[in-house]
C-alpha cells in the first residue's frame, strides 16, 4: 500500500507513532534558491533526455544530494515549465529541506497541469497540511477520494487529518472506508485503535488492536499499542504476551526499557 505521498506509513518500533503529522521533513534552514528564479546550479556533463533526467534526479533524491536534484528537475522546468514529474520532485525535496511553503507551491503547480490526478491532489493535501492549511486539506481529499474511490491512502490521509480536526466520527469512517479497501492490511485498524487511545477509550481501542494484530501477528508496533492499552483498561494479565512480542523484535533501549517496566510485577 502506498500512503503518506510515497513517504510510507511509520509501521516500525522505533517509537510511539504520532498520526498528528503526515509529513516530518527534518528541520533545516529556508534555502532562498527555492524562490521561482532559484537553483540556479547546473549540472555539468552531457545533455540528457527529460526521462533520463527525471531517472537521475530521482536516483539523488534516494541519496541525499538534495540541491543536485533540485538542479535536475529545474533542468527540466527550463524546458517545459508544466512537467510535472519535475514539479512533484521539486515539492517533495523542499519537503525534505523543511520548506513547506515552496513544497506546496510546486505541488499546486503540478495539479493545476493535471487537474483530475487524484494522487497528486492527496499529496497537495498533505502539503496544505504542513502549511496549517488543515480544513483546505479535508476538502482537498474529499475530491480525491471521489476521483479515485479505491485508494486507500487518500482516505488513510484524509483520517489522520479529520483525528487532528476532533472531527473523529469523520476520522473514524474514512479509517474504516479504507480498511474495506485493503482488508489485508493491518494499517487502518491500528488507526481505529489509536484513534479511541487519543480520545482516552482504551478499552474501546483493544478490539481494533486485536483485528490489526490478527493482520499482523508478528508487527512489533501494533503488540506495542495493544499491550499499552491492556494496561490501560485493566487488563494487565492479557498484556503480557503482545508486549513480548515488542521485545523479540529488538526494540531501541527506550522502547525496551519502556515495555520492561510495564512487564514487571507491580
């Protein structure tokens, strides 16, 4: 399942998840090339199709050598201002780089080429969201949601920012809209639990734990929440089993630590 504009769902446990942000860019200083007359760097070395460019500068994405894409894909505008496959790229590194506000103009760019993409419309969402644009996001994912009915990440997204609104009836169905388009997937429920966890239903959060867990018998993050919230609805006999299951996929000393003392006799 692709989800979170291509970036992935957090499914590892190297922390307690926190659905309140779809985008974490790292923190780094506004580069003044984002600016439309910026990345005025070009790249030297022969001249390459706009595929093959497009293929490179995706490749210096992958690693890290953010300002040298950025030049490619500004290659690429220079002869054809509307390409959005340089457009997208251009917005997902000033992502990286930290600047939403430049993130979200070149996406805009990109939907304004192609109207009807629903992919690149739940992408401009997520970049709404990042500029605190939440409600604009919400009806931005309404309208692609009905441009494209079975794409669960839409609707993943689109939930995560109904839960961040308090709107969480809205933030409950699209989560359980999408579980009905990726049964097999353990990701929805785990939402649906953490949800009712946010909202303090601990007890209401177990069977959702429990249906993503049945999903995913082995998934380190989902025994983790489950087991957190077994406690916390007084369960604590139950808890043990999900919570070792944390500890035999090797958890980072604070988790372990964590999950440690909730197993520790009271």
């Amino acid at each position: 399942m692709k989800s979170l504009l291509a970036a992935g769902v957090l499914l590892a446990v190297g922390c307690s998840p926190d659905e309140s942000s779809l985008v974490k860019p790292p923190v780094a200083k506004p580069l003044e090339t984002w600016t439309e007359g910026g990345f005025r760097t070009r790249m030297d070395g022969p001249s390459l199709s706009a595929d093959a460019r497009l293929r490179r500068a995706e490749e210096l994405v992958q690693k890290e050598r953010l300002a040298e894409a950025a030049a490619e894909y500004r290659e690429l505008l220079n002869k054809d201002p509307n390409d959005v496959g340089a457009l997208v790229g251009l917005s997902r590194v000033a992502s990286r780089m930290g600047d939403a506000t430049s993130s979200l103009v070149f996406i805009t760019r990109a939907v304004e080429a192609r109207p009807k993409d629903a992919p690149l419309m739940n992408e401009q969402a997520v970049a709404l969201i990042s500029n605190g644009r939440r409600k604009e996001a919400a009806a931005l994912f309404d309208r692609a949601a009905e441009l494209s009915p079975q794409d669960a990440s839409i609707l993943i997204n689109a939930s995560l920012n109904w839960a961040d609104l308090n709107d969480w009836e809205k933030a409950r169905r699209s989560a359980e809209r999408a579980a009905e388009k990726i049964p097999n997937d353990l990701y929805p429920w785990l939402l649906l639990g953490r949800f009712q966890v946010r909202q303090g239903k601990h007890a209401e959060a177990i069977p959702y734990f429990r249906e993503a867990s049945r999903r995913g018998p082995d998934n380190a993050l989902v025994h983790y929440h489950l087991g957190k919230a077994l406690i916390a609805a007084g369960k604590r006999a139950e808890a043990g089993d999900p919570l070792r299951i944390v500890l035999r996929a090797n958890p980072p000393a604070e988790i372990r630590k964590e999950v440690e003392a909730l197993l520790a006799p009271p």
